[in-house]
C-alpha cells in the first residue's frame, strides 16, 4: 500500500543545533584541548562570539576528532603505561 | 664462504655487563657474537626503557599532536631525551662490535663530548677516552662504548622513571576530561554520526 510504504521510507528529522548552542559546545572543546596552547585558550574562547557557523563547525569538527582520536589512544595506551609503571615500583 | 675458509669456528663469545642502580634497578647489557660473518647482537636493555620506547613510538604514529603537550612538560621532555639518548647509545654500543667501522662511530660519539651533542652527558672525558684504550688493547673487537652507554643510563633510569609517571598523570587527566559528560556532549554536537537521532 502506498502510504505503508511511505512510512517505512521515512528518515527521521535531522537534529539542528542552533549556532548559540555549538558555540557553547566549542567553547567546552576548547577548554579540553591538548593542541591548543593553554595560554591562547581565553583569546580564543573570546573570539567564538565574533565567528560564523562555518568557523564554528570546522574549529568544532577538529576538536571533536581530537576527542574521538585521544579516547582511542588512552584505551590503548593508557593500561600498558600504568603496567609498566607498577613494574618500575 | 665457510667457517673453515674464515678461519672463524662457530665459538660463541659472549660479553656480559651488569651494574645494580642506587634504586635497586639493574642494568643489563648482554652481547653476543659469533664470527665475523655470522655476527648475532642481542642487547638486553631495562625492560622499562624499551617499553617506554615502545609506547612513545606508537604515540608518535597514532597520534603525533600529543606529543605536544608531552613535550611541553619538563619531566617528560627530559624523559623521553633520556630514552632517546639510551636507544642511541645502545646502538652505537652494537655498531662498536664491527672492528673498524664500529670504532670510527665509537670515536665520534666519545668526540661529541666536547660539543653540544653529548650523548652521555654524565660520563666524564676521562672514561670515555680511557675505553677506547681498551678498544685498542682488543684489536677494536670490544664494545667499549657499552661502559658509557651503562653509566649513562644509569644515571637516566630515574629520569625515565619521573617522566613515565608524569606521562601517566597528564595522560589520566585527559582521558578524565575527555571521558566527561560535558565533552562528551558537546563533541557530539559536531559529530556528523550522532547528529541524526
């Protein structure tokens, strides 16, 4: 039947996020940064309000692989590192 | 070519070196060599210097922009100096090995102690000249460079040690921070995977 078969088809709306809300979200980014040097973090966080959406999407892309990357890279590491620790006490 | 047309039977001849740390970590050089054309090097270094390595190696190549960070930490740059600077010696302690060759890089790295490339830092001119004595007195078949490279680490080993503790501390301190709700949320923001729900 037609309409069942524009039900099952139907995707589900995207979730939009304002551009008040991935500003916030940078600006939380941002402050966990390891590749931003600490002492330009406030200058950069200042800048936020100046930036358009794009700015703030490609900044933001960035830092969200960095968490992704970084959160793989503790799993891996992190546990060798402390056994090779306990071994050195 | 044979063993026999060598001149060289298949005697194993083997160089042990041990030295107990102040803090109770013994350092372990073990060479062995057999013949000329079938020479076979093993060098056993602190198990926690090669794992360092190890691990500082695969950070470099999975994730080269925590080096940063690391980097900036004094602790951990003097450490992972050390490290490198214990890998270095060990290989030239291995180099040392081949008569001729071996001793040329043997010579330049006791001639880097006059520059600011001193590979060991922390052994004086008079041991580092002085072995090359005995590498005279071998016919250049000794790996003297392997007492400087002992000493040198040594004297490291707590340095590597302060730094691998460091590491383990700035390493916990993002992995809590990334690992929060409040990250968690807001990389998700620019996640293109999580943002259709």
């Amino acid at each position: 039947m037609p309409q069942q078969f524009l039900i099952v088809n139907q995707k589900k709306p995207k979730m939009t996020k304002s551009l008040a809300q991935k500003k916030q979200a940078l600006e939380v980014l941002i402050e966990q940064s390891i590749l931003i040097d600490v002492d330009r973090k406030d200058e950069l966080i200042a800048k936020i309000s100046q930036m358009d959406e794009e700015a703030v999407d490609a900044l933001g892309k960035f830092l969200a692989l960095e968490v992704k990357t970084a959160k793989k890279f503790y799993h891996d590491n992190l546990g060798k590192l402390d056994s090779l620790d306990t071994k050195t006490n | 070519m044979t063993d026999q047309e060598t001149g060289h039977n298949d005697e194993t001849q083997e160089i042990r070196i041990k030295s107990a740390g102040h803090d109770d970590i013994t350092q372990e050089i073990e060479i062995k060599s057999r013949g000329h054309n079938d020479i076979t090097q093993e060098i056993n270094i602190q198990p926690e210097v090669a794992e360092l390595t190890k691990i500082f190696t695969e950070l470099g190549a999975s994730n080269e922009l925590l080096w940063k960070v690391m980097w900036a930490d004094k602790d951990v740059r003097e450490s992972l100096k050390a490290t490198a600077r214990a890998l270095l010696n060990v290989g030239i302690s291995i180099a040392d090995f081949v008569p001729v060759i071996g001793d040329a890089i043997s010579l330049l790295a006791d001639a880097a102690k006059w520059t600011q490339f001193d590979l060991t830092p922390n052994v004086s001119k008079e041991i580092a000249v002085g072995s090359e004595g005995l590498e005279l007195l071998s016919g250049g078949f000794l790996p003297t460079h392997a007492i400087e490279t002992i000493l040198q680490i040594r004297h490291d080993a707590p340095q590597i040690k302060k730094g691998l503790k460091r590491t383990k501390k700035i390493w916990t301190a993002h992995e809590k921070a990334i690992k929060s709700k409040r990250v968690a949320d807001a990389a998700a923001v620019f996640d293109s995977k999580s943002k259709e729900t």
